[in-house]
C-alpha cells in the first residue's frame, strides 16, 4: 500500500523556520519524484517545490525561491521542505506528491490540478504577522 505521511506542520511567527517531511513507502522510492504543494483557505492548491529522487535535481516557485529547500534521504525514504523566513501569505495545508517528475513539474508550473499520483493528508502550516 503506497502511503506518504506528512509531518512537522504548526504554527511560528513571520520570519520563522519550520522543516516539513515526508515519509513514503510502498513504491519504488528512487524512480519517482516527490513534490510539496499547498492550499490556502479559499484559494486553489499551488505548486511549492519538486524534487527527482533519481537525479536529485530541484524546482522551486517563484514565491519560495531563496527561502525554501527541499531535500531526498533516499536511504530514509524521506523528502524535506525546510521553509525559512515564513511570510503569513504561506500559510496553507501543505501536501506531498508522488509522481513521475515530469508530471510534478506540470503542476508546479502549469496546473496543479493535474490528476493522478500519490498524496499525503497535508500538514497545516500557520504564518502569523
């Protein structure tokens, strides 16, 4: 059974740090991508980062780009988003993807609505000003 649990969510002032994870299983953890995306109240869900477990290259929006990081512990099976200097407008649920990477960089970029994949439930992330 393919499971991705998401964890490290809460709540920080602007400015702040916090350091996400992903832990998946179930699948063949190097041929795939993962992904981190979010969905604010009201709003529709957005591309954050992504990263390809086989090349371990990474792509960032342009909302995050200086500020987030996201890395692979392949031997763990583990993705993080250390998110550093939070603003409140990133406060969302966040999620992680699994996917083949071409298609996770199509949600980042193109629609993050694209079907398909394994998700996490999504942590929350709360910004306070």
């Amino acid at each position: 059974e393919v499971q991705l649990v998401e964890s490290g969510g809460g709540w920080v002032q602007a400015g702040g740090s916090l350091r996400l994870s992903c832990a998946a299983s179930g699948f063949s953890f190097d041929d795939y991508g993962i992904g981190w995306f979010r969905q604010a109240p009201g709003k529709e869900r957005e591309g954050v980062s992504v990263i390809s477990n086989r090349d371990g290259s990474t792509d960032y929006a342009d909302s995050v780009k200086g500020r987030f990081i996201i890395s692979s512990d392949n031997a763990k099976n583990t993705v993080n988003l250390q998110m550093n200097s939070l603003k409140p407008e990133d406060t969302a649920v966040y999620y992680c993807a699994a996917d083949r990477t071409e298609r996770l960089l199509h949600r980042l970029w193109v629609s993050a609505n694209l079907s398909g994949g394994y998700w996490g439930h999504g942590t929350q992330v709360t910004v306070s000003s």
